[in-house]
C-alpha cells in the first residue's frame, strides 16, 4: 500500500474506531446509545454525557454520577454527586462528592483526582502545549494548582483568589497579602513581598518582571535575578535597546538590563530613542532649561550646559545649540563643528564636507 494511501486508511480507522455511539432517551424517560438501528447500551440512566471520541462516558442512576465504556460496563462506580456539562467535548469532568469536587477522566476512565478540593475550575489550554492542561483550585480557603495528570504542581498554600497565569512559565499569586511569582515546578520566582507586579517582554525576549513595594519600584529577570532594587518611584520598562528610565523624587536617570546606573538619578528629564540603531543610542538629558548628551555605556558626550541636544543620524553626527548658534558632535563626543553657525543651512554645508572626506 501507498505511503499516502495507508496515512488515509489509517485516520480513517482511527476516527470510526469507536463507531458513532448517539446518546438517546427511551419512551419511559431513561437514557442508553444508539448506533444505526440498534440500542448498543440499552436505555437504563437516569442522565448521560456524550462518549464523544472518548471510550468512556458518564452515566447517571439513582442521582449519582459515574463511567461507562461502549459496551455499557461501569468503569467507575456511580457516587458523584454532581457533574459538568459536557458541551465543549472536553475529555475531563469535575465531579463532586460531599460538597468537595476532583475530576475524572473519559479519556483513560479513571479518577484522575479525588474530591478533595473546595473549588474547581474547569481545565484551561496553557499558553504553551509544553504543559499540561491546568486549573486553579482550593483547598481549605487557600488556592493551589493541579494539572491533567491529577498533580498538585502548585501546593495550596496561596491567598484565594490571588493565582493566574502570568506568562507562559510562570505564575502570579499573593501570599498573607503579598505578591510573588513561581514557576510551574512550583519555586518561587520572586519573593512573596510585593504589593503590585507586571511584566514586559525586553528586547532579548526575556520577560522581565516590575515589583512594586509600597511607592518604590523595582525589577526582576525572568529567572529570579534582582535587576533593580524597589528604590524608584517610578521605572519605565525596558524598552528596545535595553534600557529603562528610572525616577527618585523628581529626578531621573537610566539603568540598562542588568541594573547598572547609565546616567545618574539627577536630571529633571531624559529623552531617548529606544529604536535606534544600537551604536546610535544616547540619552539627552535635561536639568533646568540646559542640555547634555551620554552614549548608552554611561559616558558623557556633552556636558549640560547646551540649549538644544539632537539625536544622532546615519552619519554619526548630531546637532547641538548654544545661544542661538549650532555645532555638530559626534559618537566620541568630540565637537567636529563648533557652535559658530546661526542658520541651518550652512550647518548643513559643513555637514556634507564631512560627509565627503
């Protein structure tokens, strides 16, 4: 047989694998499955669920809840007390015994968790196939995870209701009032004692983490590491080109994405271009109505004391203003066109025979 033709043997067998059970009511009101013209399980439940593709599906009788397989053979005794709707086809059912809810499984007709748990949300897809299928639960007043395999990867030991996924690897929840991270083993990411936390992807691609405590801010990587203490009372996040603004009080100044202080806290504004080329990078810096230019190592190209800093442009070059007249500085800082020229257009003749030699 063909390679190609065997494929669409093989999915073939496999999606009529187990036939087309149909969930039916009889004329006395119980419930059996039909396939063709024929009862396969003959009507003797109270309620049921559909089989969908799965080989087990759940039954009902005298109000309790359990398994059957295509042949009608209980699988999993009937002593639920309440069940999900099964609308979406999803191969796992929260089920409830004694005001406590667990879930068992159409797919392997097994009781993947006992009821033990408060609260039970329905599994949800992750942001990443990597892992399993997820959900929060509750234990006792405090909220934890398990997964489809009926593992508690996240003890409940957290505030309830504090947990959500925060990315694709790890989780937010707060502890005795506090927020913190930890990743899907369940460590801690970032220490329970924050009162607020976001994230942003960086211009590596790393997630990085923004915690705020009381009215300081600071900043963790995506693996725990502090980038920045909460010393800032406000930390814009890390843009393109690895860089992020920072205030105390008033002033401001810039880190990069291992932490390191660029350019001092001590400046009444800074402006940059965080999607310039990377050797184009520089932080114009402002402190009262004067300005100064720093490349992005943290040395200083002009010192404050211009009334006009420009950006630089693909010639490396960048316009600089004091008492009405304009220069040109480059990359090292060097002033390769003094402050003499009082009209853009002869700035721009010595512009191009710069750019000529």
């Amino acid at each position: 047989m063909k390679p190609f033709r065997f494929l669409i043997y093989l999915l073939a067998t496999c999606n009529l694998a187990y036939g087309q059970l149909e969930k039916r009511q009889s004329q006395d009101g119980s419930f059996g499955f039909w396939e063709g013209e024929k009862w396969v399980v003959p009507p003797r439940f109270d309620e049921a669920g559909e089989f969908h593709q799965y080989p087990f599906a759940p039954v009902q009788m005298k109000g309790k809840w359990g398994l059957i397989d295509r042949q009608g053979n209980l699988r999993i005794a009937c002593t639920f007390d309440a069940e999900s709707n099964d609308s979406d086809g999803s191969a796992y059912w929260i089920v409830q015994r004694g005001g406590k809810y667990g879930m068992i499984s159409l797919r392997t007709g097994s009781v993947l968790i006992d009821p033990k748990y408060d609260s039970f949300f329905s599994f949800d897809n992750p942001l990443t196939p990597a892992y399993a299928m997820t959900s929060v639960v509750t234990r006792e007043g405090r909220d934890g995870m398990v997964d489809s395999a009926g593992v508690e990867f996240i003890p409940c030991i957290y505030d309830h209701p504090s947990i959500y996924e925060f990315d694709s690897l790890r989780l937010q929840a707060k502890l005795k009032g506090k927020r913190g991270v930890v990743n899907r083993q369940g460590q801690v990411v970032v220490p329970f004692e924050y009162d607020l936390i976001t994230s942003d992807v960086g211009p590596d691609g790393k997630v990085y983490i923004t915690v705020k405590k009381g009215k300081s801010y600071g900043l963790y990587s995506d693996n725990g590491q502090v980038v920045a203490q909460p010393i800032y009372q406000n930390l814009l996040s890390m843009e393109a080109g690895g860089f992020a603004l920072a205030r105390i009080g008033k002033e401001w100044g810039v880190i990069d994405r291992t932490g390191r202080l660029v350019v001092p806290v001590v400046y009444d504004a800074i402006d940059y271009d965080p999607t310039a080329d990377p050797d184009a990078i520089a932080f114009i810096v402002s402190k009262g109505k004067k300005k100064g230019l720093y490349n992005r190592e943290g040395a200083v190209l002009a010192t404050v004391d211009f009334d006009a800093v420009g950006y630089f442009e693909s010639d490396g070059l960048a316009v600089i203003s004091k008492q009405g007249m304009s220069g040109l500085i480059d990359r090292k800082g060097t002033l390769v066109v003094p402050c003499v020229h009082a009209n853009e257009t002869t700035l721009m003749a010595e512009r191009q025979k710069l750019g000529r030699k």
